[in-house]
C-alpha cells in the first residue's frame, strides 16, 4: 500500500514537471520570458523519472519472487 502511493506520488511529480517544461517552453517565444518553470521541470522532472524508474524495476523484482535483487544463475557451478 505504501509503495503503490509513493509510486502514485512519484507519477504525479512527473506530470506536473512535464507541464511544467510545457509552460517553460511556451513562454521562450513571449516578451517576459523567465525560465524558472523550465528548470524546476527539468530537475524534478529528471530527478522523478530516475525515482520511479527504480522503484517500479523493485516492486516488479519482488513480484517475480526474487527477493535478494540478484539476478538468477545460470551456469551450473558458479553459484
């Protein structure tokens, strides 16, 4: 429950960071231009993305059932 609300979370921010870029990018063309809403974007843009991207790969390892986050051993002796 906690992890799918931090998930939820982490989407939202990425939403709102790509209308945010939207914004930024809109205002390059018009006179009073401040490019705030761009740079907040990209960063917590970039910085979401990187979050959730981790987080969904862990709720997605513990869903297939490996618990340790090692990948599976196939070569018979080395484990």
């Amino acid at each position: 429950m906690r992890r799918t609300a931090y998930i939820a979370l982490l989407l939202t921010i990425w939403l709102v960071s790509l209308a945010a870029l939207a914004l930024g990018l809109d205002s390059i063309e018009h006179p009073p231009f401040v490019p705030y809403a761009l740079i907040g974007g990209a960063y917590f843009g970039a910085i979401s993305t990187v979050s959730l991207a981790e987080e969904i790969a862990e709720a997605l390892g513990r869903i297939s059932g490996n618990r340790t986050g090692r990948l599976p051993c196939r070569w018979e002796g080395w484990c």
